[in-house]
C-alpha cells in the first residue's frame, strides 16, 4: 500500500475476527515496531505478543474488569449518555464491543517500556514507547490488520503484569489487539490542519 493511503486510514479498529494473523504478517508488524525512535535510541521496550488462548481470555476478563472502572469517571459515565448515533455515542460503543470481546483478538500486544531505577514514568517515558505502538497499528494497517491502542488494562496492571510475569520496574504503556476487521478501514474524523497547525507563531494559520 502507498504510504500515505496506510496512514490516512489507519483508525481504531476494535470489532475484530478470530482468524490468526499469518506468522509472517505478525513478525513484520513487530520489525516495524522496532524501527521506531527512542530516546537516545536507548531502546528499552518490550513487546509481549499474546497468542495463548487462556492467557488471551484472562486478559480479556481484566480489560472488561478495567472498562467497568473507566465507567465511574464522570467523563465517560457523561459520555455514556450521549446519543448512540453521536460520534461520543459511536465510540463509546465501539469501545464497549472491544471490551466485551478482547479476550477473542487472535493477537493481543503488551508494549512496554522500561525505567531506570528510582526515575518515574513521565511524558518523556512515553515518548520512547509510543512511536513503536504507531508504528505497530501502521504496519498493521499495510497489512490489513485492525488495532486499536488502549491504555485502560492499567485499571489492572498488577494482575496484566502477574499474567505475562513482566518486571515491576517495567511499565505497560499500552495493550494493543490484532485481528482482521470486521468493519472497514477509513479515514478517521479529525480537525483540519488549519485549525491545528500555525505558521511561524502561535494562531497563525498555515
Ligand atoms: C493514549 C490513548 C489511550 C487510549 N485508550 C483506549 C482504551 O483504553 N480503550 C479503547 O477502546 N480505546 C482507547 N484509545 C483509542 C481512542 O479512543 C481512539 O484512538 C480515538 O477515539 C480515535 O479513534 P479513530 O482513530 O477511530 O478516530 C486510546 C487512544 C489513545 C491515544
């Protein structure tokens, strides 16, 4: 696919199909990931790719543990109440249908970044993980392949990092599923470049 027809219609893709995703397909995904930048290119990700069935299930049970926590922040417990055929109403209950269904992505993706001892996590930490989880969705895209970054396991983040036994000191910056669509790729709703993008200063349109 030409490159800017991947990157344009690379949206959240959260009502997936069991089918497994090709060997091939997924080694390629996880090359793109590591092509992508980290701070001092020191590297310290990891990625635990998820195929097992019953650890897929668990994760599963803990993301929709997870989903019904998000649902007490009074944002999404508003959002909850918007029309189902608002873009709010529609994206709520895409992520509902992923909730209720993670367990069954062929592919579920752990990525994770690692922190020096006594350092905290901050915005710098997670700019040296999510370059790669783009970098995952976009190679995934190219291949057909539907994902969705999500964040909301850290609900149970004790309990996804007893599962997959990583380290205390190794945060989990997102949890990724794999899995050909149901739905169809397409351009996602955002602002326009005008409104987001200045010339030279600040609120001068480009
Ligand atoms: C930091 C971050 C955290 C996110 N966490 C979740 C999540 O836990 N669950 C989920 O279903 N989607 C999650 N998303 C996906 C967003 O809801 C999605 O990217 C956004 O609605 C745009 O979707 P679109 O590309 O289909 O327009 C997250 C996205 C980001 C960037």
């Amino acid at each position: 696919m030409d490159f800017f027809d991947v990157v344009t219609t690379q949206r959240a893709m959260r009502r997936l199909k069991s089918d497994a995703i090709p060997e091939d397909a997924l080694r390629r995904i996880m090359d793109a990931a590591i092509c992508a930048p980290s701070g001092g290119n020191r590297q310290n990700w990891s990625f635990v790719v998820v195929r097992d069935r019953a650890k897929r299930a668990r994760l599963g049970e803990l993301y929709r543990e997870a989903w019904g926590e998000l649902m007490k922040v009074p944002y999404y417990a508003g959002a909850a109440k918007e029309p189902p055929d608002s873009p709010a109403g529609k994206m709520l209950a895409s992520a509902r249908h992923l909730a209720e269904h993670l367990g069954e992505a062929p592919v579920i993706v752990l990525a994770c970044v690692s922190l020096d001892p006594g350092v905290k996590a901050s915005l710098t930490t997670g700019a040296s993980i999510y370059p790669a989880v783009q970098n995952i969705m976009l190679a995934a895209r190219a291949l057909d392949v539907g994902s969705c970054i999500t964040t909301i396991h850290r609900f149970r983040d004790a309990q996804v990092k007893e599962l997959l036994a990583i380290p205390a000191d190794v945060e989990t910056a997102a949890l990724i599923p794999l899995g050909y669509p149901l739905g169809k790729f397409g351009r996602p709703p955002r602002r326009p470049v005008r409104e987001v993008a200045f010339a030279d200063r600040w609120g001068l349109a480009l």
